[in-house]
C-alpha cells in the first residue's frame, strides 16, 4: 500500500509532456489517504542529495494543471548517474525525510539511474520502493510500444518538415534539415509523416539504423533533384558509417560525452553544414540550405500532441496506482491495445531490468528497402499518437493558362 | 477603374500568411464585374517571361481558404531581378495575355522588382497598373508600422525561445540562438516577448542596429551566468563589428550572394558554432548549445498569428480596391490607429519609391541602453501583433522543505 511522504524527480532531456507525468503523480497520490505529501526534488537524483525539496502537497491543483501544459521539467533536470557513494547520500538524505518511495521520470539512462539505486537500495538494506515513469522524445525504450514524449516531438518535427517542404517548393533546391535521435530514428523517420503529395518531402531520409555512406548520399540527391528539381532531406544526428564511426564524429575536435557515456551530437550545427557542403562540393545544385532542428524539438512551445499529453499524465497515475496495489519496483510501459480508429493503450508495471539502460531502434518493417524512407506501416503506427489536429497542407487547384509564345 | 485580366505573383522569402494576401487579392477581385479573371504566375516574374500562369479565376472558393491557411508562397517565388531586357519579356508576355494590372506579394526587393518594372513600363509605353501587396518577416519595410509574416514568424520565435527558456531552466547552461534578420532586428528582438518571470531568458539579446564586440559578449554571458547558474541568447544572423564586417563573413569561406546582392546567411549553423564554441573557449561554462533557427522560422505548420493572418487579406483586399479606385501604383502600407486594447490598422497606398528596395530597422525606443535587451515600448508594439493565444509558461509554486542534513 502506497503511504508516509512520497518523492518525485525528473531527469534527462525535457520533453513536451513530461509535467503530465508529474501531474498525474501528483494528483492521483493525492487520493491516498495513506499518504501523507508529495515531495519533488529540484534537478532529478541531485536534488535529493542537496535536499532541494519542494512539498507538492501544497501545490493547488490549479497551478498544477497550468505547470502540467507547460513544456520542460518543471522540476528542473540531470543527467547525473549515481555510484555506490552518491547513492548512499540519496539514502541519507531520504531516512531523514522519511522517504520510502521514489517515482522517476525519465529515459533511458534515468531508468538505469532508478535500477542502479534500486540495487544499492536492497544491498544496504533501505526500504525503497522505486517507480521509473518514461518519457523520451527518441521513443527508444524497450518494452514500450511508444513513450511519452515522442508524440509531440513527432509532431512538431512533422509540422516543421511539412512546412519545409512548402518552403523548398516555393523557392527550390536541396534542404536538409538534422534531427535528434542518437540510436533510433524514431523522431527523423515522423519528418514523413506530413507528406500528403507524390512528390511531397522528405524526399530522402537518413536513419542510424542503417549504414550512412557519403556517396549513396551524393547519388541519391542527385536522382531526386533531376527529377524534381528540388530534394528535401530528413537526417538523423546519430548517422553513422559501416563501422559505426558517427558522420558527426569525423568534425568535432572534442565531442563531448555525458556521465551516462552519451556523445553530445545536439547544439551544433556543424552535421548539417558537413552534409550541405559535401552536396555544393560534388553536384552541380547552387541552392543548398540545412537546418539543425535542436532544441526546439523538445521544448517548443505550442505543439503538443493531446494524445500524447494524455498518455502522459495517465502513465504518472498508473505509476501511483501500481505503487499502491502491486508490492514491487518497476517501470511502467505502454502496450498498444488497438490500431487505427481502436487505437488504445494499456499500462503494465514491467520489471525495471527489462526497461534500465536499454535502446530499442526502429523495427526492420517500419523502413523501406531502399532504407532511406520509412514504410506505410511506420505511418500507420505514428498517425495515431500525434492526435487528430495536425495541420494539412493545400495546393493550389487552378488549371494552367494555355501559352501564347512559348517561348 | 479594375478590368479586364489582372495578374499576381508572389517574390522573395515565403511566409506563414503570403497565401493570404494572394486569396485577398483573387477574392476581392472577383468582386469587380469588370475583371474577367486573375492569373496568377508560377515562380514571380520568372513565370511571367516563361508564360507560367494559373487561372485563378477557375480556383474554388473553398479551395483558396484552404491554400490561405497553409504557409508558403502556394504560386512558388523567385529572388530575380529583372534588367530591362527581363522586363522586356516580361512585357511581351503582359501584351499576349493581355494582362494590363499586376499586383506582387513580396517585400524589399520584391517592391524594387516592382519600381524597375513600372519605370520601364513608362519608358517603354507599355499601360501597366502595379501595386505592391508587403509581406516579409524580417519586417523591415519602410513607411509600414509592420508587415504581414512578421507577427507569424514572431509568434514562432517568442514561443521557441519561451520553450528553450524552460528548456535552459531544467537543464542549465549558456544556449545561442540564431535568428533570421540581414539589417533590422525586429525577429531576433522577439524572443524577448515570452518573457514571464524575472530570471527568464533570453537574458541578452543580440541585434543587428548595435555593433556585436567577441569581448563584451564573453563578459555579458559571463555576468548572467555567474548570477543565474546559467544564460539564454538571442542573436541576429545579421551581428557586425564596429566596421560594419558581419560576424558571420569571418566564418564563410565564400558567402553566397542573390542577385539583390543580399549576402546568403541562413541555411548554415556555422554562426551559431562561432558563438558557442567563443564561450567555451573563454569561460569555465561547461555545457554550452546553440542552434540555429533557419527555415522554420517562416515556414513552421501550426504557429500562425490570427492578427497576421486578418491583416495579410485584407493587404490584398485594399491593394484590389486601391487599384479600382485609385489610378496609381503604389505600394500597400499599414498604418496603425491604436495601441493597447485599441489596436486597429488603416491601409494605404504610398508610392512605390518610398518602400522599393528601401530598409527600415528597429527604432532607437526599441532598443534598451545596455544594447542586448529591449524595451518595453517594443513588447508594447509587438503585443498586439501575435494575437490573444501566445502559450504561458508556468512554474511550481509549491513552498521549499526545510532542509534537515543541511550538508
């Protein structure tokens, strides 16, 4: 049963949705009679070291719920990965709180930093009852059909894309544009989903999930601007080579790597100039622009899916509900019940090994055979996430004036 | 008095609302019992030489809303200058379809495309009405309180940066972006509008009316970060030095240039690299970012300003009128008639000379002293632009633990 004082972090990158989680933390451990408040810890596991404490429990539901459609951690984040000795401050700092269970929002590696404490928890002993809730913009948590996070990041991805595609109509020659996503290509492969027209854009795109070779680069925007005139190309920052050197790897003099050993491909824009050089270098296209997506990705405000936003705050309530009826750590997954128009989905409380560390990639029958497009079945798996209100884009209909001179 | 078959065209850099102005135009002048249809050319006036035209007579109402809400010149631009042998072409085309009225969306040099056009329509004796319809982002055209894409594009820029201050919040450090605008700071200065708490970025703002100096921009980044752990920047892709040297031509090694003879800044992330990689070169600051806004500023689905949206048609609306009842080129120009809760805007038509080719920047009341910050004389002006439904960004309001450890 879930009782006494409860706490709450976030950590790794920000995301949309991810104060829905918290929301629904929030508010559901409300209901508990049991439970005496809610705390959050400032900035994910080193709040909890630094005792940097907010009491939920006197938050009003209606700031709450303006903070819960407010993008980016709340909280404030981390990437911090604890070791047997900040793991022991976590637990100094929780027996003095009185603090026996811990919800964690997060990707990846703040599922592995909840595994690593769950570890340390039951070898010295402390009673922790420890709760990973996901989110990701990457979508590339194991078990998981999709996870919190990546909707709406899908959707402003596919909205940018679809309005680049207008833009490279309009005024044409060959785009790319560059997206996060270090080992799936989840948030590059929804740059498609906009397409409506055959010869719509992304034209081209490029995912880590399969072999980047600069030629085949060079040859496949040649083919389609001959035959268009124009090319619009999606890439993934984690493109890399047969043996999976990173493109992004051959420019940096010092990439820098986080505590979690990821590479920071982000808040550069030197892949897109590499990649919009290499095709002034070797075609003869005069117009070339590339665009680095970055940040805004992640924290743009004012395109949220509300499918997203409500599988979210539903993952934080489950999350407390779990808690409560089931007497075990975990990490809670979504598993879609339906597709289409029965589209659906349902949590399960999944054993936190399962989740922990782990990348899942993009499935072989989500892209295509030339591998550098996605298939219909991607299309049909991401449509429904990014809800019903994505914006359409129209063309004119008029029918051409016959030519006089001709010229 | 409006007759006969009428032409429109769009130039230069699409917007959120171009599409606007063209269904103003085409609606409004079906109104005219006189007009017998408008044509519309494919690409600018490249598509008037070539004989590109649509009958935009022929296009349905209901179709034309649709294309009115998707951002993008829908007729496809060109950045052509035309020498009086272009005009020359373009004449011999104007005379086989008959077409003796030409309205052109476009901005600067758009209007200038426009001013050379009707000289030389007058030197060589060709009967041709032209009326400048003002779009561009950059808002940067004379005589005009503002133009229509700007409000739009501004919307995204607030509402980006209101995001990355979040997003900055949560996972602290020093984050550069990089905002279009070649001479007038009006887009860069609005990421200073979401701006909500006192510690919110974009702490320092950087514009193309002040002169950009390496060594103050260290010492500002450095002064934020020191006082809030970390530092939000705006900055024009137009920065220069004391000798008028764009920080960006220090990069390039070869700047492309239109034939407006406007230097090629967009499409690259090379600025924004310069500006991160000076901050880590000389500051203890760890985690630095930037990225670089590029193509989404004005081609983004899903961040239009409904007051943008208004003014863009009914620009194309009275530029219809003005040519029925006015019998003079001109240029479009919006006047505003009240601030605050009594904004309003009054159309005019100002000669062509007064606008063609020429650029207004942000007025000194804009621009705070300290040269990297606005003033609230331009959150004023800008405010009414955006329209009622610019996302907030909230925070917890929950009180602090008190610490027990204390270490």
């Amino acid at each position: 049963m879930l009782q006494g004082r409860i706490l709450v972090a976030q950590g790794g990158g920000p995301t949309a949705v991810i104060n829905q989680s918290l929301a629904g933390i929030v508010l559901e451990a409300r209901k508990h009679a049991a439970v005496d408040t809610v705390y959050g810890a400032l900035h994910g596991v080193s709040g909890i070291v630094d005792e940097n404490f907010l009491d939920l429990g006197r938050e009003s539901a209606a700031n709450l719920e303006q903070v819960a459609a407010t993008p980016c951690s709340a909280l404030g984040s981390t990437r911090d990965k604890p070791d047997a000795a900040y793991c022991a401050e976590i637990f100094k700092s929780l027996r003095a709180h009185q603090i026996q269970t811990f919800f964690y929002i997060g990707g990846n590696d703040s599922s592995d930093t909840l595994r690593i404490l769950a570890e340390e928890a039951k070898a010295v002993g402390y009673p922790l009852r420890c709760v990973h809730i996901p989110k990701t913009i990457d979508n590339d948590l194991t078990v998981n059909d999709h996870t919190p996070g990546y909707p709406s990041a899908a959707k402003f991805v596919a909205s940018a894309f679809a309005g680049i595609n207008l833009d490279n109509r309009a005024l044409q020659g060959v785009y790319v544009g560059v997206i996060m996503g270090r080992h799936a290509g989840f948030l590059t492969a929804a740059a498609a989903l906009g397409r409506r027209f055959d010869d719509d854009g992304p034209h081209l795109v490029y995912l880590p999930e399969r072999t980047f070779s600069t030629d085949a680069f060079i040859a496949d925007v040649r083919r389609v601007h001959d035959r268009l005139g124009r090319c619009v190309v999606a890439v993934s920052e984690g493109i890399h080579d047969a043996d999976g050197t990173l493109v992004a790897a051959t420019l940096a003099k010092k990439l820098e790597t986080d505590a979690h050993g990821n590479v920071q491909l982000s808040g550069s824009g030197a892949l897109a100039d590499l990649l919009t050089d290499t095709i002034k270098s070797n075609t003869p296209i005069k117009r070339v622009r590339g665009d680095t997506f970055g940040y805004l990705q992640r924290s743009f405000m004012g395109c949220v899916s509300r499918v997203d936003q409500a599988e979210a705050r539903a993952a934080g309530e489950n999350g407390v509900r779990f808690a409560d009826s089931l007497a075990r750590d975990g990490s809670v997954t979504l598993h879609r019940t339906g597709d289409g128009a029965d589209y659906g989905i349902e949590f399960k409380l999944s054993p936190l090994d399962d989740v922990a560390g782990k990348t899942q990639v993009m499935a072989d029958r989500f892209i295509a055979d030339c591998a550098t497009d996605v298939t219909p079945a991607f299309i049909d798996y991401l449509r429904p996430l990014v809800g019903a209100d994505m914006p359409t884009a129209h063309r004119l209909e008029a029918p051409r004036v016959e030519k006089i001179l001709d010229r």
